[in-house]
C-alpha cells in the first residue's frame, strides 16, 4: 500500500480525529509545539502536511511563510480549498519529500528555518526513504542551518493490543528486530476507521538518517499532557499513554546553538519510552 492511495481516501477523518481523539489535542499537539517553539517571523516547512492541520497552526502562531508538502494529492488540494476560505496565506505543494529532490525545488531549497513533521517518518518503507525525508528536511532549511521537530512512531511503542485503545487506538507489529518492520494502526474516529501501515524503526536509524542528511544533534522528547487536557480527563485517563507512548518527538539541528527563544521546553526524559 502506497503512501497515496492510504490518505487520499482519509482527508475528512483526519480533519475530525484532532477533535475526536483527546490525545492528539491535549498530549500530541500541545507537546508538539511545545518543542518547535517560537515561529513569530521565522519560515516553516511542513512535511507530509496532510490536510493542513499543524500547518495552519503554524501560521497561525505567526510564522511569516509557511509551505506545507505532501504526496497526496487529494490531501494537498483539501488544504488549499480550505487555505482558499479562510485566507490564511498558507502554500502547499504536492511532492515526494522521500526523494532529497524535493529540498531542492524552487522557493523550498534553502529557504527554511524550521522544518516539521508529524507522522511522516513512520511511512518510510525503506531506510533509503527514511534518509530521503531528512535529507529532504536539511535542504530546505537554511544553508547555514536549521531545525527540524518531527514527531516520530515510539520504537519502544507498547506491543499490547489493548494498551492505547483507551485513546482510540490499536497498534500492532510483527516481533522482529529487523529495521523497518511493517506495523499496522486502526484508529476510531467517530463512525469511521483508519487503517494505515506504517514501519518500525529504531532510535539508532533514526539518528543515523539524520547524521546523514547533516544534522549536528539529534534529542528525543517525551511528550506531556496539557493543563486542559488533566484538568478534563483526570490523571489516571492519561497514565498508560504516558507511562509507554505511542510517540515521540525528535528535535534535530543543524549548524549553531538556536537562540533560548527557539529551544524546546525541557523533557523529564530525553531517552525513548521503554516497552510495556
């Protein structure tokens, strides 16, 4: 199953899921922006926007320019019509951010201070492709460098069938140590299913990938629920996403120190979430 013909048929349910499923608003959300920061004035690139969810956001949150880049075409033209609407300035382009060509098109080369991803680097089928979306997000950014905050499949994401149900989740994989093993996630939103396959790839691939796309230092964090999301579920709703998540959050840069501005919020716990 190719990346396209996953999401073109899941626009509409991917739009709802934020609305529908508490733990994309209040833990992946909130921990999500957390980590990229302040964009008042800078220039984000989105890969694999989907329906322009976080890249709305973005811009929203005052990013001068904000390019959302997605291979689906049915994704990217839901986005644009919606752009259309409501007039927020948003630019979208259909391409295959698994090919390094794609950092390197007019307008996307070099012209980036912070690139992001949600969800994007678990559908590598290949560690070639894995290589592709980092090396396509370091030519995007600015040739002296940059920052690139993906949010990333949990290697160490919890086998138990049942343990992310609560969320309105499944996750299943095969046993196998081997890089790159196929998974499969069904998630519940309102009457529909989402059916994606995705690959599991370790901490050390990832690092790797982005070593080779010229990252300088890679930091993994763990994510957080909102003030709004503990004050509404209550603790206990939130301990099992929390003790093993199904996500984390990479923050990787290239060339100097970014300013304490731009910096994430510190992580209780910078190493991947273990097993459950």
């Amino acid at each position: 199953m190719t990346m396209d013909s996953q999401f073109d048929t899941a626009v509409a349910a991917y739009e709802r899921s934020m609305e529908e499923m508490p733990f994309r608003e209040h833990v992946e959300a909130y921990s999500f922006l957390n980590a990229v920061g302040d964009v008042v004035g800078r220039d984000v690139l989105d890969l694999g926007c989907g329906s322009g969810l976080y890249a709305r956001r973005l811009r929203g949150a005052g990013a001068a320019r904000v390019v959302g880049m997605d291979e689906s075409g049915a994704m990217v033209e839901h986005a644009r019509r919606r752009d259309e609407r409501e007039g927020l300035g948003v630019e979208y382009l259909a391409a295959n951010a698994t090919d390094p060509a794609a950092g390197d098109l007019p307008g996307i080369a070099g012209a980036f201070d912070v690139v992001t991803a949600v969800y994007v680097l678990p559908y590598a089928p290949t560690r070639e492709a894995l290589e592709g979306f980092c090396a396509t997000a370091r030519r995007a950014l600015r040739p002296e460098g940059g920052r690139f905050v993906a949010a990333v499949l949990n290697p160490e994401f919890s086998t138990d069938p049942q343990w992310y149900r609560g969320y309105g989740m499944c996750l299943s994989a095969r046993q196998s140590p081997a890089e790159g093993t196929p998974g499969h996630l069904r998630a519940w939103v309102g009457p529909e299913v989402l059916d994606l396959d995705f690959f599991r790839w370790s901490a050390a691939a990832h690092e790797q990938a982005l070593a080779a796309a010229g990252f300088d230092r890679v930091s993994w964090i763990n994510p957080t629920v909102s003030e709004q999301g503990l004050a509404k579920y209550g603790e206990t709703f939130w301990a099992n996403y929390l003790a093993c998540p199904h996500a984390l959050i990479i923050h990787a840069q290239a060339g100097p120190e970014p300013e304490l501005a731009d910096r994430p919020l510190p992580a209780k716990d910078t190493d991947p979430a273990p097993a459950k």
